[in-house]
C-alpha cells in the first residue's frame, strides 16, 4: 500500500513535469511563429513598396526611350533589368520583363531576365493575375537560376503600358534567404533559452513539489498505518508554515481518534463482559425461580382463578425470560469470538422438515400454514444441527410472526458446491429503511406487535452470526404490503466460500 501510494505520488511529479515541459513547449513554438511571420511580413511589405517604386521608374524610363533614337530603346531596357549588381541570392533583387503578346520589338527581346535568373520563376497563377489587373500583384515561389540554385522568396508584377512599342509586364523577385537566416538564428536562440527555462522551472517544481509532496506523502503513510491499528504513529512536525499547521493538526486529530478508539474499546469490552457477567450470574436464581413457579404452576387448579392465572403467566414469563438469557450468553461467545461449531454431516431437508413441523402449532394459531417446496428428499452439508436448526426457527418464527395469517413457502435449491433455503412470507413487508437495519439487536420492525408475541430482538442477529460461522450469508427482501424474502445460502463444505446463490433474494414476480 505505501509503495503504491510512493509510485503514485512520482508519477504526479512526473505528470506534473511533463504538463510544464509542453507548456515551455508551446509557448516557444508560438513565440517562434510570431516572430517568423512578422519577419516574412515586413520583407513583404518593403518589397511590395520598393518594387512599386522600381517599376514607375521603369515606366518613365522606357517612356523617355521611345522619345529618343530607335538604337537607344534596347540600352533603356538593359539599363532597367541589369539596374544592380547585387542579385536576389545575395539580398538583392531580380527583374523579369516580358512582352505582353510574347513579340520582339524594336530588337528588344519578348523576355528578359536579370543575372542568371530564370523567367519560368514567374508562375502562370502570378501572370494571369497581373494580365487580368491594373494594379501590382504578387505571390510568394521559389526563386530559380540557370545554376540549377533555388530560394524561396516573393515575386511582384504590374502591367505597364510603353508608347509606340506596346505593354509589357515587368515583374521584380526578392529573396527570403537573409530572414530566414535570421529566423533561424532567432530559433537557435529560442531553443536555447527554452531548454534552460525548462530545466529552471523542472528544478523549481521539483524542488517545490517535494516539499509539498513529502509531508502528505508521510501523512498519507501514517493514515495507513492508522488504519491498520497503529494508533501511535505521528507525523514529524518542522517549521510553522502551513504544511506544519496540517502535521500540527493532523497528529491532534490522530491523538483524538485514538483515544477515542481506546475509550469505545474499553467500553465495548466492559459492555461485552457485563452482559456476561450477568447472563451467567441471573442462571442460578433464575433456576431456583423456575422450580418455585413449576410448583404453583402444577398446582393451580388447587388455587383462586386470579392465582392460578398469575402462576400460568409467571411461568410463561420465566420461560421467555430463559430464552432472552440464552440469546445474551449466545451474543457474548459471538463478541468474544469463541463461539465453534460442532460439525458433523446433517440433512437441511430434514433439519427444514423437523423445524416446520415443530413451529406447526404456531402456524395453524396464526392462520399461517408452512409450505416446503424441494425437488431433493436429502441434501447433506457440514455443519453443526444445533446452529442451523435455530437459523431456520429464528427465520421461520419471523416469517409466522409477520405473515399476517396468509401462507408461507420454504424453498430449498442445491447445486453441487452451495445450498440455499428460502423463506417466503406474504405480510406486512419491510421497507428500505428497515432491510438495512433487520439484522440490528434489540431491534423490532414493529415494537408494538413485538411486545404483544414476545420476541427478545436478537434472533436475526444470532441467525446471521450463526450463517457466517458457517461460510454463509442471509439475504433479505421486503415491500412493504407485498411481503419479505429471507433467503439462507450456505457452501456443502465446512471451511468453504460460497460461489453461487442457488435462490436470488428478491424473488420472481
């Protein structure tokens, strides 16, 4: 159990570790990501104006050209396209002019391209859209050179209409290749600075949680421990921070259980041997009472009416006083735990049959005749006779006592490792509330008829502790008008565990 608390209380730091870790994570991703499109951005938008400005240029300068001898307008358009050294590769630019009609005029070729740069970077998406706008457009690609070397980067295009000579689309390509080598410095950054960050706050939230987690840890093995019966153990106390307030608290609240356990120990243990005490010391008066009783008792016809009615209840009253005896000393060898069965292989049909026919009597007074419903005529278990015949008297005298003059059924059913005995009654019924507390001693479902038929209030209790001497159980069902259903379940073999209930309590509608 400790271990198992130990593993689980690691496997939250871990928990706990690996939540800060995707955190650190995602934040850095975000971060990362921002920072990149912002860059991309700002290239963007100072390619797009300075493209805007190289491209009026042009359209000034080949305008001026037209002015001018038909020789010059071939040098006018070199001078634009070859207007920098610097190429895209080298965070320069790149400029493309192409005849709109795709025509040589003037000895100026259809398409013109700047350094090694290929015209085919100028995808069909870009010309279609600067064919069919009068504006500038643009669109990001790959940058393409006769090299076979390539980078990404953007490309922007306007149409531009040059007197004389016809309209031509120029279009001017950067390179991303300085961004994203700051973006990748910037990444390398990040990384760095996050892994330290992660190791921080792992280090911080192991150190934090430990120290949290060491005192409820210890707390929780002292519980256990407290659970298993060591009431002394305590948890060390440092400090006056709020753990130590829970360890001062904790320990005060261990020390009260404690005593309080000790205190409810002692006084079940004076309760247990009182009620012993007394049953054994009320047997030898109450035997010299009995011989003075059966004496009036067998005598009364000799006497007054009044007399001889008072010795009849006398001798009634001294029989049930006898049983509440026997029940007590009975409940005293259950709370001592020296109760034993004196086993033996007994017949439950038989043991069923005597104890119906026994409590006949009662049955035919009550109006409450007894059913016994078995396909076996013998069905032998271990067990000790005595035992069970009083778990069938105390069932059976409940059933009658309860039936409310309409029939009831006994029903036994076997298999080959366990055996169960039902008894079904059609009377007042029992509530929820009263199932959860009918095996309760000194408890009566209805006080009022308990005091009319007598009854000590402890057959149900000792018929349970008789069951699970044997490895049984009782079940109960009850509604209240509908009736109730006892059900007794015992295994064949002494020293076994039941496996099956042959008989479900909550019988068939």
């Amino acid at each position: 159990m400790l271990r198992k608390s130990r593993i689980c209380n690691h496997d939250g730091i871990r928990t706990y570790q690996r939540l800060s870790s995707n955190r650190c994570y995602l934040l850095g991703s975000n971060l990362e990501s921002r920072i990149e499109n912002g860059i991309i951005d700002e290239k963007i938008n100072s390619s797009i104006s300075e493209a805007n400005s190289l491209i009026q240029f042009a359209t000034y300068k080949l305008t001026i050209g037209t002015l001018t001898a038909q020789a010059e307008l071939p040098k006018y358009v070199d001078e634009i396209v070859n207007s920098t050294d610097v190429g895209a590769q080298e965070s320069g630019r790149e400029i493309v002019l192409i005849n709109y009609e795709g025509k040589v005029v003037q000895g100026i070729p259809s398409v013109i391209a700047s350094n090694s740069f290929m015209s085919t970077s100028v995808v069909a998406d870009l010309r279609n859209l600067v064919r069919g706008s009068v504006r500038t457009e643009w669109k990001r690609g790959v940058l393409q050179y006769l090299d076979g070397t390539s980078t990404e980067g953007i490309l922007i295009g306007r149409r531009i209409a040059v007197p004389k000579i016809g309209t031509y689309e120029l279009y001017v390509a950067y390179s991303f290749k300085s961004q994203f080598a700051t973006i990748d410095l910037i990444r390398s950054a990040i990384v760095v600075t996050g892994a330290i960050m992660v190791i921080l706050i792992l280090l911080m939230s192991l150190i934090v949680l430990r120290r949290v987690i060491k005192p409820v840890q210890a707390a929780a093995e002292i519980a256990e421990r407290l659970t298993s019966g060591e009431l002394n153990k305590r948890m060390e106390v440092k400090g006056e921070d709020e753990i130590a307030r829970l360890g001062t608290a904790f320990n005060e609240m261990a020390t009260t259980l404690s005593n309080q356990i000790a205190r409810l120990e002692n006084l079940s243990r004076i309760q247990q041997r009182f009620v012993s005490d007394v049953s054994h010391e009320l047997r030898t008066p109450l035997t010299t009472i009995r011989m003075a009783a059966d004496v009036l008792h067998s005598s009364r016809s000799e006497f007054d009416p009044a007399v001889a009615r008072s010795a009849e209840l006398l001798t009634a009253q001294i029989e049930r006083f006898e049983a509440l005896l026997s029940d007590l000393l009975e409940v005293s060898r259950f709370d001592a735990k020296v109760a034993t069965a004196n086993l033996a292989k007994v017949d439950i049909v038989a043991i069923t049959r005597r104890c119906i026919e026994d409590l006949s009597h009662l049955a035919v007074e009550r109006n409450s005749p007894i059913r016994l419903i078995t396909s076996e005529d013998q069905v032998v278990i271990d067990g000790d006779q005595l035992r069970l015949e009083r778990i069938l008297r105390n069932l059976l005298t409940n059933a009658i006592d309860h039936g409310e003059g309409k029939a009831i059924e006994v029903k036994i059913l076997s298999n080959d490792s366990d055996i169960s005995i039902g008894v079904r009654d059609y009377g007042i019924g029992l509530s929820q509330q009263q199932i959860a507390r009918v095996f309760d001693r000194f408890w009566r479902a209805d006080p009022s008829r308990s005091r009319i038929r007598g009854g000590t209030g402890l057959g149900l209790s000792i018929a349970q502790e008789d069951a699970a001497l044997h490895g049984g159980k009782i079940e109960v069902w009850g509604e209240v008008g509908v009736g109730s259903h006892f059900v007794l379940t015992l295994p064949r073999n002494y020293g076994g565990s039941i496996t099956s209930t042959p008989i479900p309590a909550l019988p068939p509608r």
